[in-house]
C-alpha cells in the first residue's frame, strides 16, 4: 500500500513554499511586479485552497505555494497534492511545528490514496519527499492503516468473505509477531459460540471467530470487537435490491479494529490486546434462520429474531460475551450497524456509545484533537423494556421504528458486564462522495481519535 511518501529521489523536487492565510498580505508585498501581475491574472488570493504555481525568470513553474489557516486541521492540508501532476515535491517547512508537519503528510497520503485492485487509473500520484522533523513513524502507521481499512472495505464479497477476511487478520497478526487462531465452522457450536453460527451458517462459505492476542500477559487489558459481516443479504427478511448495493461494507467493523490494532501495534502500546472478530455472511438459503426462531448465545441469554436483518448484534453478543470473560479494562467495538444512527447523525458522525463517563470524555477529547468526529448517544435505560422478548429473554428487533441505534447499543450491552468501561461505534464506514483525502469508498472513521484516547490512557 503505497503512502506516495519517500525519502529521496533521483529527480530534482518541486518546492512547496506553506504561507499561513493570515499572512498573505505581507508575502505578497514582498513578490515582484511580474509575481504580482500573475497572481492577479490567475486569481490567486487568501481564500484560494488548491497549491498554486509560481513561474521563474524563464517561464517555466519554479514553486508552489499552499495557504492554510493558523492552527490548520488535517483535511485543509488534503487539497494540497489533489490538483499536483505526477512528480516529486518538497515542503519549505520553515514556521512549521510538529503538528503541521504531522497533519500535512498524512493527509497527502489520504489524499493520493487509490484502489487500484480491479483497474488502474493511469494516473501516478505525486510523492511527497518526507519532512526532516515529521513524527514519520505516526504518520506512517496512522496512513497504512487507514489504507488498510479502505481497501479491506472496497473489496467486493466475491473476494472478501469470511475466510478471506480471516487470511488478512492473520498477515496483521504475523507482521506483529500476534498469535493469531480461528474457530470455523461447525466447531463454533462444539466451543459454544452459537450465535455466530446460527447467523452464517446459511452460507457456504463457513461463518468463523478470529482471535488475535498481542502483548504481554501482565499488562493491562484491552479488546477490541469487530462486526465482520461480509455481505448482508438480509437473510429471509430480504433487502431490495437498493438496500444490497453496498452491503460489502458490513464488515466495516472487523476492518476498522483490524487498523487500529495495527496502529496499536506499531506503537507497541504497553497493553494486553486481543481482537475479536466473528465473520459471516448473511445469507438466504433452506437453513437461514427465520423471523421467530429462537437462538441460543454464548452467554446463556436467549435471542428471539424479530428480524433476520439485525444480524450484526447477534454475532456481536457471542463475541461480546467471549471479550468481557477475561475481564479487560477497556472493550471496544466498531460496527455498521443501524440505518437509525445515519438518521440521527448523518454519515459523516459515527455514534458513540459509552457505559463509562471516564472513557467517554477520553474519547470525545481525542476526536477533537485528530480531527476524527464522534458523537455520544445515551444508552437510554427506560427503552430496555423495548428489547425484551415475547418468548425469549430479548429479541434481536423491537417493534416501532424510534431509538433503533439506542436500542441496538441496548441489546449490545447485555452481553459487556457494567464494571467493564465499554464504547459502542456505530459507523456508516462509507465516504457517500469525494472529498478532498475522503475519496468515495471505504473510510476509517473514529479510528484514530479511539488510537489517540488508548495512547493517552496506556502509553
């Protein structure tokens, strides 16, 4: 996964001079009249956000200048290499500090990132030689993760299922030194997980649990837990044909705890990790399970379907269960899992949902300082009564069409015992357009902002 960041090159770079907008005017008192008059010819001025070309004394582009803001975020660094051809280029990171330099080289590798898997563009990114004073090693584990999750995401079922899905848990594990082992098939039931089996086992391709641990048994806990459906049909309760169309990001979750252990790895974070992920698809077939059946869980609590599309928190409460047994201090779990958080919060905010004010407040601090939205919503206890079963202990869809993000966080949370800090991502895990290092596709959401809480609270 190329980041288009390298540390030398062969050819000569093209400069990059950065100008804070707030100083525009005393740069421009300094330019020739020659400078001045082509400036004014192509518009150039203190709201302009693409890189702009400056010419030399022959004519031809002798640099480049950027504006950006004062305290600039990460996404206004992402317009800079999006109209740049093809070439090699430098930053004057004179007036720079460490957060610029960090902001402005990993939102060049969002930026230029491509999924090139089925066809190729023709198009060669620009590269961005890296800066002497960049924290290389964040940028470079918070970008190729992020590529990571993308591309895990963009991947069509066809060539991502569940067992696919699994072979690329196990590269993350090896490149780490992780143990890493899988529970497959029918052994799901022999070793009681039988929810996640019940879910998948319409499909061929077998439903699975991945399990990766990392760290040394003495430190302090952490687990992270990951929606892995990687095509939702709907199951009998059948999607249209509308509903299907992006349903390869399902296991949107399993790929954006797979990218945040990678970065927790890379930083070789003094905690115990474990990263589970239970992977299945949805399927319709003679033994799908039914609106109205009755399945049993790992934790002994039983689930009536209500609907065969809110399968995601089905294989999440065996997973869940199987997490708190070890009691760590911190579980986490990501999941695309209700159509009702879109409605609330749209698609760019993920849902956060937290049993632990302490946890809460760590991870809404990080997502402001990396730029990486979350949004606290309430685990409601007067809408419990909603999950509870007509002939089982809780059922999978209450009635009515209100709280549903709730209400699933709800169902979530039976299965996390309440000493345990716990957060809940409800996430889209989707870029709906192209925005500048936001391209269509697949996207990491929260998943750096959850890096940055961890580190604080660990590290």
């Amino acid at each position: 996964m190329p980041l288009n960041l390298i540390a030398t090159s062969q050819s000569t770079p093209m400069m990059i001079a950065i100008v804070r907008r707030s100083l525009f005017g005393a740069w421009l008192a300094k330019q020739s009249e020659r400078q001045l008059a082509w400036i004014a010819t192509n518009g150039f001025t203190a709201d302009s956000s693409s890189a702009f070309s400056l010419p030399g004394n022959d004519g031809d582009p002798d640099h480049f200048i950027y504006l950006v803001g004062n305290d600039a975020p990460l996404w206004e660094w992402a317009n800079l290499p999006c109209h740049l051809v093809s070439g090699v280029y430098t930053l004057d990171d004179k007036g720079l500090n460490g957060a610029d330099l960090y902001n402005a080289t990993l939102a060049w590798a969002l930026a230029t990132y491509q999924y090139d898997r089925y066809r190729s563009s023709g198009f060669v990114p620009p590269q961005l030689i890296w800066p002497d004073k960049c924290d290389r090693a964040a940028v470079e584990a918070a970008a190729s993760n992020t590529h990571l999750v993308r591309d895990l995401i963009n991947t069509p079922a066809n060539d991502l299922g569940p067992e696919e899905l699994a072979s690329a848990s196990e590269t993350l594990a090896r490149e780490h030194g992780a143990d890493y082992s899988v529970i497959v098939g029918d052994d799901l039931i022999e070793q009681n997980y039988p929810a996640i089996h019940v879910v998948g086992r319409a499909n061929d391709r077998a439903p699975r649990l991945i399990d990766i641990h990392w760290g040394e048994k003495q430190s302090r806990k952490l687990t992270l837990v990951g929606k892995g459906v990687c095509f939702d049909t709907g199951g009998l309760d059948l999607k249209p044909a509308s509903g299907m169309e992006l349903m390869k990001k399902d296991m949107g979750g399993a790929a954006h705890v797979l990218g945040l252990a990678g970065m927790i790895m890379a930083a070789k974070l003094p905690v115990c990790l474990r990263v589970l992920i239970p992977a299945v698809e949805n399927s319709v077939s003679a033994n799908a399970m039914r609106p109205g059946d009755v399945l049993n869980s790992r934790k002994g609590l039983t689930i009536e379907i209500g609907n065969t599309d809110a399968e995601g928190r089905v294989i999440l409460a065996d997973a869940l269960f199987e997490a708190a047994s070890e009691n760590p201090e911190v579980i986490i779990d990501f999941a695309t899992l209700t159509g009702a958080a879109r409605v609330a919060l749209g698609t760019d905010l993920p849902a956060l949902f937290v049993n632990d004010d302490r946890l809460a407040t760590e991870l809404l601090k990080a997502s402001q300082l990396t730029n990486d939205p979350l949004w606290r919503m309430p685990l409601w206890a007067d809408y419990n009564n909603q999950i509870t079963g007509k002939i089982a202990d809780i059922t999978n869809a209450p009635m009515g069409r209100f709280g549903g993000a709730i209400t699933a966080a709800l169902f979530l949370e039976r299965f996390v015992e309440p000493h345990i800090a716990w957060a809940h991502i409800d996430l889209i895990a989707w870029n709906i357009s192209t925005r500048p290092g936001r391209p269509e596709g697949g996207e990491a959401m929260g998943m750096r902002a959850v890096f940055k809480a961890l580190e604080k609270r660990f590290g």
